[in-house]
C-alpha cells in the first residue's frame, strides 16, 4: 500500500518535471523567434501562449522565408539602407544628368542634320530683330502693314547689297598696286633670309620654292576636291541666305501671328509662362542686335580710321570686314583685325604691321571695358567668361554662324529662365500670403 503511494507520488513529480522542462523550452524559443516574426507577415504570426505553456493553433507554418529574412543584429534589413545617403544621392543624380545629356545630344543631332534650316532661322531672327523697330515705327505712323514690312525688308537688303558691292568694288579697285607691294615684300622676305640670321643660300630658297610645286602637284586631286567642296558651300550658303530672306519678311509682316501659333503649340499649362516669357526674350534680343551694331560700328571706325592714317592698302574694305567680325562679342574684331595686320607687314614694313596691332588690342580693351557695359550691359547680362565660353562651344558645334549666334541665345535663354524663376517665386508669394489667411482666418 506505502509502496503504491510512493510509485503515484514519483509518478506525479517526473510528470511535473517533464512539463516544467518543455516549458521552459518552449518560452526560450518564443522569445528567440519574437524579433523576427514582427517583419514576417501577419499571417505567419503564431498565437500566444497559454498559462501553462506556449501553443500553437493548428494549421499554422512558419515562413518559407524565415531563413532569408531573418534579421541579424547590426545587418540592414534592406541592402539598399546599407548605401550610404550621398551615394544614393549621387546616384539618382548622375541617371538623371545622363538622361538630359542624351536628349541635349539628340537635339544637337537633328539640329546638326538641319543645320541650314537653322542658321537661316536663327539669321532671319537676328535681322528681324535689328528691322521691327523700324517697322513698329511705321505702322504707328499709319502705314499698312504690308507695305511696312516690304519696304523695311527692301531697305535692309538694299543696304547689305549696297556694303558688299562697295568691298568688292575697292579690292578690284586696289588689287593691283597691293599685288604690286605684295611681291615687293616678297622679295624683301628673300633678301632677309639670304643676308639675315639665317643665312639661307638662294639654291636653298628655290629648292623650297620646288618642294612647294612638288606638293601642289601631287595634292592636285585633294586640292580639286576642296575646289568642289567649296562649290558645294557656296551653294548652301546661297541656299541659307534665300531661306533667311524669306523668313525675315515674314516674321516682320506676321510676327504676332507667328507667335500665336507657337504659343498655342505648347502644353496648355505652360502657356501663360511662355506668353509671357516672349516678349521679354524679344525685347533683349533687340537690344542685344542693335547694341552689337553700335558697337561694331565704333571698332570699324576706329580702326579703319588708325590702318588709313598708316597708310595701310584697303583701309575702307578692312573696316567692313572688321565691321562685320565684330558681330562676335570680344574677339571677332580682334581676329579679323589680323588681315590688316598680315597686309601692313607685306605692304609697309614690320613696325606699322605692330602699329596696328597696337590699335587692334586698344580697341579691343575700350570695347570690353567701356562699350560692352555701357551698351550691352542692360540687355545681356552675361558674364564675360560666359561670353568667351559660349563662343568657343558655338564655333566648335557650327563654326562661324555658331560664334555669331551663341551669345544672343545664351543672352535670351537668361531672359527666359529669370523670368520663369521671377514667375514662380511671385506665385509662392501669393499662396502663401492666401494660406497663411486662411489659418488666420479658418472661418
């Protein structure tokens, strides 16, 4: 009987043991898996447990991603927080730089493939902004329109007309006595170079002179290849210039209407922006032509007037030329300006070739210091390193019509976004002056 109740009492203890022991396990794996089962999904997460122990419901099974997505302590749960935030940064950056990279070089392709298309149109906008003064003075006049926009348009061609027969009628007019001066210099040069420093022998001279036929003559397909090549140019530029005639007449005869078409081309929310942008765009780049006219002028002027007095051949020619290199801000004058400099050293001697060297870069110094600001400085509000840089990519991406037209459409690209930035920074203004109303005034 003694023996029976100590066999229920062991019975009883090692069944309470047991169950102490699994419990206790149980509770360990609990609080083990707890941290992970809160990123799992709610679906996997297991019961809670009962007073005597952890349970759980039937049907339910642990994630098959448990492995996976099992956090460690000081390991991101996501690689991507493992980047650190400027990397980040930089990189939504730089895709984005790269997409706009892209379209800016598909821009300059078509642009590159259309590139007669667009210097005429580029030309005529120039031209037109130079005559729609005058044609806005006529119609306030009373003058009809068309007959406005005609007769400026004559006008302007007449003048253009009019300046390149005068050029051509003075070099034809001179050519020979400069001929005659550039074999006297010829010679000269040959005198120096058998009595000068280098002590040249005349068989050396004519030996050179030879190599020089030599090469002319073996180069005599490529040389007739540049010779189609240059037919080729003089028919597109006669092409251009016809196109940039056309354009101009009508943008001084329907400009507005012009304006109206693009404006309405545009998406209805930038409409307004632009209508207003446009004008402004318009306005600086009339200004721009109209000073880098004067400006122009008065480096012409200066310097035909500095080679006349030295006695320089073709003195009124050069200055046209000057007159026209000029249209490109800060070195057009200078760099055209060389002519002159090349035809004293071969007409007059090297000291009056550095005598207009000198007038050169004087000019070139009251142009950048006094002209520029004085005349341009409102119009263009550009800095001069933003001048020499844009004229640099413009004569890389399209030569000379590039240098001529790289400056006035940074100056107009300036307009525009200054006056979008003006536009919106106003619009913040007034929405937060009506939000702050409000919350003053919920009512």
């Amino acid at each position: 009987m003694r023996a029976g109740r100590v066999l229920s009492w062991a019975g009883v203890l090692a069944t309470r043991t047991l169950a102490t022991i699994e419990h206790r396990r149980r509770a360990a794996g609990q609080e083990e898996v707890e941290p992970v089962r809160e990123s799992v999904d709610a679906k996997h997460e297991a019961p809670a447990a009962l007073p005597h122990g952890p349970a759980v419901e039937p049907g339910w099974v642990p994630s098959a991603s448990y492995g996976r997505d099992h956090h460690r302590p000081g390991r991101p749960a996501n690689p991507a927080e493992a980047v650190p935030w400027s990397l980040r940064v930089a990189a939504e950056s730089t895709w984005r730089l790269l997409l706009l990279a892209g379209a800016l070089y598909l821009l300059f392709r078509v642009v590159d493939m259309l590139r007669l298309v667009a210097f005429a149109v580029l030309a005529a906008l120039l031209v037109s902004a130079l005559l729609e003064p005058t044609v806005s003075w006529l119609r306030r006049r009373g003058v009809p329109r068309w007959l406005a926009a005609a007769g400026t348009f004559l006008s302007g061609l007449a003048g253009i007309f009019g300046v390149g027969w005068f050029v051509v009628w003075q070099v034809t007019t001179k050519i020979s006595s400069v001929a005659d001066k550039v074999q006297d210099g010829v010679n000269k040069l040959r005198d120096w170079l058998t009595t000068g420093p280098l002590h040249l022998t005349q068989q050396q001279i004519t030996e050179f002179a030879k190599q020089i036929s030599t090469a002319v003559g073996t180069n005599s397909e490529q040389i007739t290849s540049a010779g189609f090549t240059g037919v080729t140019i003089a028919i597109e530029v006669l092409t251009g210039l016809l196109l940039a005639a056309f354009t101009t007449y009508f943008l001084l005869y329907d400009g507005a209407r012009i304006w109206s078409w693009v404006l309405r081309a545009l998406p209805r929310q930038s409409r307004y922006a632009m209508a207003g942008a446009g004008p402004k765009a318009w306005a600086t780049l009339t200004a721009y032509v109209r000073g880098t006219v004067c400006v122009a002028f008065i480096d012409a002027l200066c310097i035909g007037v500095g080679i006349q007095l030295l006695g320089v051949q073709l003195a009124l020619p050069l200055a046209v030329i000057i007159f026209l290199g000029a249209f490109v801000p800060l070195v057009g004058a200078l760099v055209t300006g060389t002519i002159a400099v090349l035809i004293a050293i071969v007409t007059q001697g090297p000291f009056t070739a550095l005598m207009v060297l000198v007038i050169l870069v004087a000019v070139q110094q009251i142009e950048g210091h006094l002209l520029q600001p004085l005349i341009l400085g409102r119009a263009v509000r550009v800095h001069p390193l933003g001048v020499v840089l844009g004229v640099a990519a413009g004569s890389i991406v399209g030569g000379i019509a590039g240098a001529i037209v790289a400056v006035p459409l940074i100056a107009v690209t300036n307009t525009v976004v200054s006056h979008l930035r003006r536009r919106n920074a106003a619009g913040q203004e007034v929405f937060d002056a009506l939000e702050a109303a409000r919350l003053t005034h919920p009512g």
